[in-house]
C-alpha cells in the first residue's frame, strides 16, 4: 500500500477501534486487536528507505 490517503484510512480506523475498545472496557480485546493491528501494519505498509 503505497498510497498515504489508505495508510491515513487504515491508521484513523485502528485508532477508532482502540477508543471504542478502550472505553468500552473490553481489554482482553483490546489487547488482541493490537497484535493483530501490528501484524497488519507491518504487512501492509512498505518500510520508509532512508536516502
């Protein structure tokens, strides 16, 4: 995913869930939802190359 408009998406939507997660109190998913978040993450967003 090279586009910055769909990391942008991606990113404000994981967040989105963490708040509700969070304020809802549901921890242990809370917990499992950023595993999985980082996974994805690291799957789908391309390593920044330093010139």
């Amino acid at each position: 995913m090279k586009s910055k408009t769909s990391q942008w998406i991606l990113w404000t939507v994981t967040m989105i869930i963490f708040l509700w997660l969070t304020l809802s109190g549901r921890f242990d998913w809370l917990m499992v939802a950023m595993i999985v978040s980082s996974v994805v993450w690291y799957t789908v967003v391309p390593r920044t190359t330093s010139r």
